[in-house]
C-alpha cells in the first residue's frame, strides 16, 4: 500500500509569486509582402441573392485564390454584422456604447497567422492607410480616420436626432436602386422610428441608341449641390408646390434675326433691328413660357403669333418699337397668353 511522503512541505501561496508578462510586436504589412508573410486579404461585394455557384452561365468578382467575393461578403456578415450586437447570434461580443458596428456595400477582411498576432491584437495598435488616408484603430475596435475633426460633432447626450442610410442597400441587389416605403430608420430622442420614402421613378427615351429625353417623376423630390446640366427635355412631374431656394436660371436663348421663326427650344428670343422687321411663334406645348426682348432699335419688329390668346381665334400680332421693349408669354389652353409686358403693342 503506498504510503504518502511526510519529507515535503505542502506548498504554500506565500512561498512563491507569479508576474504576468505581456510581450507585443509590431509588424508592417504593405500590399506586396502580406502574401509572403502569411497574410491574407479578400475582397467582398454585396449580392442581395446568394450566388449560383457553379453556373457557367455567370460570371462572379473573385478574389486571387478563386473566392467568390459575394460569399466573401456573406460569411463576414453573418459572423459579425447580421445582428452587431446580440451575443448569441454574433461572433464577437460587442460593447454597442462603445463599438460601432457598420457594414458597406464593399469590404476586405485581412487574416492574419495565429504565430504573429497570438492571443490578440493590443487594442489602439492598428494603423491602416492608402497614402492619402490614415485610419487609426482607437482601442474600442472602431478605426478612425484621424483627419476628420469632431469638434463640430454632436455628443450622445445633446444629439435628440439621427438618421443612417448605413443599411438601406440592404433592400437591393445591388449596391444602389429603390429604398422600400417606410423604411428608413432613424432615432428621436432615443426612439427608433421609421421614415416613409417615397420612390423617385426615372424614365429615358431613346432614338438610334441616344437618350433623347429623360423623365423624373416622384412624390418627394429634392435636388442639391450640382445643377442639372441637359441637352434635350427633362419632364419634372411634381404632386404639389416646388420650392427653389437659390437662383432658378433660364439661360436658354436665341438671337432671332429678320424674316425668322422663334425657337421653341430656348426661353427667350432677342433681337436688333436696322430696319423694320418681322419674325412668327408657332404653336406652343401646354405650360411652356416664351420671353422677348428687343436689345436695339433700328426699326420696329413685328411678330406674328400663332393661336394669339388676345384673339378670339388664329394669329395675332406683337409689335416692338423701342429698345427695352418686352413680352413674356405661356402657353395655356393651345393658346400664346400675354403673362407680363413692357411697351408693346398686342394687334
């Protein structure tokens, strides 16, 4: 039977200590070298349908070892994104006070060897950049771009509003198309609600292969920044009043010469006269507004207008005879209606 040595002493806490070391490396890994080093980076591409893999029929984006980047983008959010911050479905726990957790339409996803990084990254040791832009990692798993100032950001306590589009090409297969109604989310003094969208609908014409006219119909409209610059017709169809905060320019125009037909194209038809003149406008569309102007004074110019609205029906006349002289006109009813003047004479 054997017996339990009594020589030894029991080892007691006091009798020895235990320093905890952590030993940290840094490592730089550059376009060129990760691949060598052990490194590995895919792209991935959002595809609201999986992908038919194996279809010889379609072609797929794929990375350099022949993965497929919409199932690239699939597996990084389900593991991480897909529900950010439920711990029985997420991969990760998450601080949400802490993290952000946003997801766009492209991502990579750098693998790094179990032998360079151990256990784990020391949190606020990344630094990832592109030559113009430096995103440093702020130790709460959020990569920042360092050249952006917050100063003018509103903190959680004073921010009663917030509204994100982060997620709303989740809706469509591709990276851009309709938003659905009533869904974009937003915060009001810490409650999610919904904001209703409305779809705006754009429509081409075309003639040979050329887009010739372009339409845009929407219930809630809204142009900024840029102006639209065209050539040909956009037909604009609004439901209600349309606001323009700023200049509206009409800059369209024609020199309209002697013996000349009005261009139903542009806004406003100017013209000198050396002596007298004459000049016709036919037919207008519904709506449309025509302007003329005489900028110097040769000669009186008439103008024959088709479907005169001071006629009781057919043509009228329109006579100019004095520099500065001025008629704007619209087109209501298959009729030219005098809508403002200045020193002409209606025959």
């Amino acid at each position: 039977m054997p017996v339990i040595p009594t020589v030894y002493n029991t080892i007691r806490p006091g009798d020895y200590q235990t320093n905890t070391v952590k030993a940290y490396k840094r490592y730089t890994v550059t376009n060129s070298t990760f691949s060598a080093s052990g490194y590995r980076a895919h792209d991935a591409i959002w595809k609201l349908h999986p992908p038919d893999v194996g279809d010889p029929s379609v072609t797929y984006p794929e990375n350099y070892d022949d993965t497929n980047k919409h199932v690239v983008w699939k597996s990084i959010d389900h593991r991480y994104y897909r529900n950010p911050y439920d711990p029985a479905n997420c991969h990760e726990g998450t601080n949400r006070q802490k993290t952000e957790k946003n997801y766009f339409y492209s991502a990579s996803i750098l693998s790094c060897p179990y032998l360079d990084v151990g256990e784990s990254i020391k949190p606020g040791s990344v630094t990832v950049t592109n030559g113009t832009i430096t995103l440093q990692d702020d130790g709460n798993g959020n990569l920042r771009d360092t050249a952006i100032s917050t100063a003018s950001f509103a903190t959680a306590s004073r921010c009663f509003f917030y509204m994100s589009f982060n997620n709303e090409f989740r809706h469509c297969e591709g990276p851009t198309g309709f938003v659905a109604s009533s869904s974009v989310e937003y915060e009001l003094r810490g409650v999610t609600r919904y904001a209703e969208a409305r779809n705006v609908t754009i429509s081409t014409a075309t003639a040979s292969g050329t887009v010739i006219s372009v339409g845009v119909s929407s219930s809630s409209l809204v142009v900024s920044n840029s102006p639209i610059t065209t050539v040909g017709t956009i037909s604009v169809e609004l439901p209600a009043n349309l606001s323009v905060t700023g200049q509206l320019l009409l800059s369209s125009s024609q020199n309209l010469v002697n013996g000349g037909a009005a261009n139903l194209a542009t806004v406003a038809s100017y013209f000198t006269t050396s002596a007298a003149s004459t000049a016709t406008l036919a037919a207008g569309s519904t709506g449309q507004i025509k302007t003329f102007m005489m900028v110097a004074d040769g000669g009186d110019m008439v103008i024959t207008v088709t479907n005169a609205g001071w006629k009781s029906s057919g043509t009228g006349t329109i006579t100019f005879n004095d520099i500065g002289d001025g008629c704007t006109l619209q087109y209501i009813n298959s009729k030219w209606y005098c809508i403002g003047q200045n020193g002409v004479a209606f025959g």
